[in-house]
C-alpha cells in the first residue's frame, strides 16, 4: 500500500498523559482526569488490532496495554506495528512538531519500505518571517524557497484551513497586495511566526500551482484550532475552475464530514482527488460505513488510502488495518449481492490502495 499523507512516528517513548492526548484530534492538553482516550472508539481499536502484536489478548484492559507498550519500549513498538501496516511507500508532511518525530527516512526504514517528503507551504513561510526576510523580498524569496525546499519532495501541503479557512478569494493576489500582506505579518511574526494572512495564504498556493506538484489541502475534521463550517471542500470550487489550477494534482485530505461532498468534487474536476484517512481511524468499528460512503461518487481513480497518523505507532498500523477491514467488508459485500464482480473488487481495492498513488505522485 502506499500512505500518501502522513506524519513520523514519535522518536522517543510518550508518557501515559502524552499517548492518551495524541489519541485525540480536537482537543488540545492532557485529557481529563475523570476519563480516558482508551474510551473511544479509536482506543477500542487500539486494543483490539494493537494489543496481539504486543503479545496481548484481543481487547486488553487498557491499564494492561499501556503497561506491556511501555515496558517493551518505543524502539520495540516501532519495530512490532510499522512493518505491520504493509505499506512501502509513506508520503510524510514534516511541518508539525516534526523534530519530535521519525524522519521521513527514518519512518520508511523502520517499516520495511521507503519515506518521501511532502513540504508544508506554510512553514516555508514561517521560516522567512524568521529569517527576518523583508516585505520587499518576500514573494521572491517564497518563489525560491518552495523551488529549494521541494527539489526531491513529492508533494506540497497546505494547512490553510487552520489558518485562514478555505471560504477565500481563491484569485491570485496582486505582487503589491502580497507585499502589503507580509509588511504587516512581518511587522507583527514576532519569534515564532504563524501565518494566518489570507494573502499570503494564496500566495504560497498560487506558487505551488506554478511549481507543478501536486497540492494536498487538509479539509474536514482536523483539531480545534479550525472552524469546520470553514473548512468544507466545497469552498474550494472557485480554485479549482481556474485553468491553471486545472493542470495540477488537487489532493483532498481526510474530507469527512464533507467525504461526499469531496466525492462530487473528485467527479466534477479532472484534477482532484480525496480519501477519507485521519476518520478511518478515529471512526473506528464504524470505519465501514465512511468508506462506503466515500465510494458513492467519486471515481476509483481519483480515491486514495491515507492515515495522517501522527505520533503513536499504532495509527500508522490502525490506519492500513481498519481500511483494510472495511474495504474489504465493503466490497465483498457488493459481490456478494451480486453488484460487483470479484475480479472488479480486486481490482479497484488496489487502485485505491496503492496504484492511484502510485501515478499521481510519480514514485
């Protein structure tokens, strides 16, 4: 299989508090004392898919399966959950804590395959602002920077959906309105700059249209630091009727609640594609139910497999396990009734899983 958005795994062993918060998506801190991220359906996953191949029973106590994960170690965790996924390529967005995790080499070695680098536009960014690189100079120092930083990268990613929504003017902006936009950024970054100015959030995507890779764009269920009315990939409709835009790989990233409403875009525009990763997981035993529905409209080329595991070992491992599983159940199901044919359902399970990556990133 091919894991065309994800993050590293974590490099060193998380304490109890740390392992139950990246359980999580929406909330940020430690969880509340009076319960516990096990509780969920992604910690029941957890216990059910994980807890084997830490030499646990099927469903082990939760108290039971922190306390066999932290007595074999991360290094061993690692060793035992990666090569279990089954995927051999992972396409990984570095630009989130990235120094507390695996690299992307390091990940694809220590699961038995290869990691490539997807580069997070906004960071770029954040790194001139840093450098205390001028408003003047901006626009050309992203150019180059994007051009530097992307030279064996895959793919360009944007979290503009945390930052500034996608409901923008998707046009490109003027060279002066740019230089404005980072004057008053710039003025007010301070030593750890973030960017949230809708101009300059354009700006980084309009390059990276012109660069030619391919363009991931976060839509859908994500932490709180989002608004989801916000966030739909219907709002990128204006974007991608551009004819330059037409001409680059739109990648529609995790999209539930909005998974059909990607499946639409996926069908409407030549150029995008969608998955439903970071759900599968989170949805846990109802994972079945998003990948059907995810199904309905889009065509199989357009679908792709992801996780967008970040941290704990065991979502790079749930990731590939409960697609799998409810892949599979999805399709045989169809055969079953007669809808499918056997050799279509192969067929097009592989599409997804593997050689709609395969094509579109070029590996």
């Amino acid at each position: 299989m091919v894991d065309h958005h994800v993050h590293g795994a974590f490099a060193t062993a998380p304490d109890r508090a740390r392992f139950e918060e990246s359980l999580r998506e929406g909330p940020h801190g430690p969880v509340p004392p009076w319960m516990s991220a096990f509780d969920s359906q992604l910690g029941f996953a957890v216990r059910r898919w994980c807890a084997p191949l830490l030499d646990l029973p099927e469903h082990a106590p939760a108290d039971a399966y922190w306390e066999r994960r932290a007595a074999l170690g991360e290094a061993e965790v690692i060793a035992r959950l990666l090569p279990a996924a089954g995927v051999d390529h992972w396409l990984v967005d570095t630009g989130y804590q990235g120094d507390r995790l695996l690299s992307p080499e390091a990940l694809g070695r220590a699961a038995g395959g290869a990691g490539h680098t997807v580069v997070r536009l906004e960071a770029l960014a954040e790194t001139l602002a840093a450098a205390g690189t001028s408003a003047a100079a901006y626009p050309g120092a992203f150019r180059d920077l994007l051009h530097e930083a992307t030279r064996d990268a895959v793919a360009v990613k944007t979290v503009a959906a945390y930052r500034s929504g996608l409901d923008l003017d998707w046009s490109p902006p003027d060279l002066a309105d740019v230089e404005a936009a980072a004057a008053r950024w710039l003025a007010a970054a301070g030593p750890q700059p973030r960017l949230t100015d809708p101009v300059l959030v354009r700006h980084g995507v309009h390059c990276a249209v012109e660069r030619g890779l391919p363009i991931q764009f976060h839509t859908g269920f994500g932490d709180r630091d989002l608004d989801l009315h916000r966030v739909s990939p219907l709002l990128l409709t204006g974007l991608l009727r551009q004819p330059a835009v037409a001409a680059v790989p739109v990648m529609l990233l995790h999209c539930y609640p909005f998974h059909r409403e990607a499946g639409y875009l996926a069908q409407a525009f030549d150029q995008v594609y969608c998955d439903v990763g970071l759900a599968v997981n989170h949805v846990g035993a109802r994972a079945a139910a998003v990948v059907a529905e995810s199904m309905e409209l889009a065509p199989f080329a357009k679908l792709l497999y992801s996780s967008d595991a970040w941290g704990p070992a065991e979502l790079h491992f749930l990731g590939a396990a409960l697609w799998r599983r409810a892949t599979g159940e999805v399709v045989r199901g169809w055969v079953d009734a007669g809808d499918w044919s056997a050799a279509d359902a192969r067929r097009v399970v592989r599409m997804i899983g593997r050689d709609n990556a395969l094509r579109v990133y070029g590996l």
